[in-house]
C-alpha cells in the first residue's frame, strides 16, 4: 500500500516536480504528433493501437516486476474502480480527443484542455472531500490565465467557434479528471504499476471492440499507414501515454490528483515551445508573460506546508 500523499519530503517534492514536468514536455510534444496521426489514422484506430501498444508495454512491466514480488490479487471493488478508469481515462477518453482533435483547431484543444485542473480540483472536492483553499483557487485562475496569454499570442491562433470537436475535447478532460480520482483512491490499496497496466488492458479491449462495431478497420492499411506514422505512434503510446501515464499516477497518489492536475497548465505551454523549436514559429514578449503566469499559478496551487 502507499503511503498517503501528506508525508512528502522537500527533496521527493523536488523529484515529482522535475518528473511532472518532463511528463507534460512530453505530452506537449504529443499534442502535435497526435495531430499528425490524426491525418492518417481513423480515429477509433488511433486510439485503439496507441493504448493497445501501451497496454502490452505495460503487460511486459508488470510481468517482469512480478517475478522480484509477491504477486497480488485486487478485490472486486478494486476490480469495479478499474473497470469504471478503465471506460473513463482510456475507452471515452482516447475516442473522444481523437474525435475532437479531428474537427477542432489546435488553438481551440489547447484551451480546452487547459480546463483540466480547474475540472480536476472541483472533482476532487466532491468526491473525496478535498479543501479547495484560496491559494488553490489563485493558483487555478492565475495558470489558465497564463495558458490564455501563451495559446491566442501564437502565430496565426485565433479562437474559432465553438462546436462539436470542442465539446469532444471538453469531455475528454472531464472523464480523464473523474478517472484521476478514482486512481488516486485506487492506487493507494495496490501498485502503481499493476493498477495501470489493469486500466490499459480493460480499456484497450473496449475500444478494439468499439472499432470492430463501427467498422473502422477494414485492412491492414488502416493500422499501417506508412513508416513514419507508425513511428509517431510508436512515440506517443510509449513514450507519452505509457510513461508519461505512469508517472502522472505515481504522482496523484503522493500529491493528490487537485494538485497534480495544476501541471497540465504546462501542455500548452509546452507545445506552443515545441512548435517554436521545430517549426520555427515566431514567440513574443507576451509569450514570456504567460509562462510567468503559469509558473506563478502552479507554485501556489501546489502550495503545501507540508
């Protein structure tokens, strides 16, 4: 069992941190890799390849881990709070923002799923009770602030209306924050590791049946499109959603998912960097302003005496 996420060092504090945020450096990276797959890919065949190649990962982990420990079995309880991440964090999750990455700019995502931790917080209140206290409060206004200002002073941003693929990536954010809570519970009764692989595996077989019903499978071309995309789902399900998973779960259990979910303000952040680097888009004195913003609102967000 974990232990609970109040007895944390100052030097573990400072290793999550470094570790959350190369999570969302890589997750801000993804955020352009998934657009580009998108191009190539169904949606259903995306997502289901990219948590069936992170399941397996995951599989081969957890087997290998087993063979130095005592294996050990989940309650039904434990198996029903997978099931329920497993449709929430993986199955809605994955459709959703592939559906919605589809039909929405990437200045649209970016801002949507910068809703995350303000999403996340109020889940965490109601479900288990977490005191939304007013450094939280800043720290969630001042980020999605800074998020705004990093997003819409990007080259050729511009907020479109609002329609079905902003709904879509809207949703993706709700499920993933419900089902960050539900791992945060879910967690501390068993390994890190094993609670993943669980959900990945769960959610994997539901979305390779959603894909078979909808028929977006018809030949082996739909699954490999060419080399170089596969190779960008080869990064994205290893690299950003089997790592960058797992270490984000570590972390809800040692810090508590409202705390946690401050650092998705860094996504964007990120991917507006990336895009700058590899792209050669041009960064501005307000771009500057807004990481300060979202510097400034995860300390305090993150905040604890403790």
């Amino acid at each position: 069992m974990m232990p609970p996420h109040d007895r944390i060092t100052r030097p573990e504090g400072r290793q999550l941190a470094a570790l959350l945020l190369l999570v969302t450096a890589l997750w801000g990276l993804n955020m352009a890799a998934m657009k580009t797959i998108a191009s190539y890919f169904d949606p259903a065949v995306m997502a289901t390849e990219r948590a069936g190649i992170a399941a397996v990962f995951m599989g081969l982990m957890l087997w290998r881990q087993r063979r130095t420990r005592r294996r050990t079995r989940m309650t039904r309880d434990q198996l029903a709070t997978v099931i329920a991440c497993a449709v929430l964090m993986v199955y809605l999750n994955q459709i959703l923002l592939s559906a919605g990455l589809v039909r929405t700019s990437a200045t649209n995502a970016s801002v949507a799923i910068a809703l995350s931790p303000l999403v996340s917080s109020l889940m965490a209140a109601l479900m288990l009770r977490d005191r939304l206290g007013y450094l939280r409060i800043a720290g969630v206004a001042l980020g999605f602030g800074g998020v705004l200002i990093v997003v819409l002073q990007s080259p050729g941003a511009r907020v479109a209306e609002a329609g079905l693929g902003d709904a879509m990536v809207v949703a993706s954010v709700v499920t993933f924050s419900v089902g960050g809570v539900l791992v945060q519970r879910l967690a501390r009764e068993t390994d890190a590791l094993h609670a993943s692989a669980m959900i990945y595996a769960c959610g994997t077989f539901m979305l390779a049946v959603h894909t078979a019903v909808v028929g977006a499978a018809t030949n082996v071309k739909a699954w490999v499109p060419g080399f170089w995309p596969l190779m960008l789902v080869l990064f994205s399900s290893l690299i950003a959603t089997t790592f960058g998973n797992l270490a984000w779960n570590h972390a809800i259990v040692r810090l508590g998912v409202a705390r946690v979910s401050l650092w998705f303000y860094w996504v964007p952040v990120f991917g507006v960097g990336f895009a700058a680097l590899l792209l050669g888009e041009t960064l501005t004195a307000w771009h500057g302003v807004g990481l300060v913003a979202v510097i400034a609102g995860t300390a305090l967000g993150t905040y604890s005496r403790a």
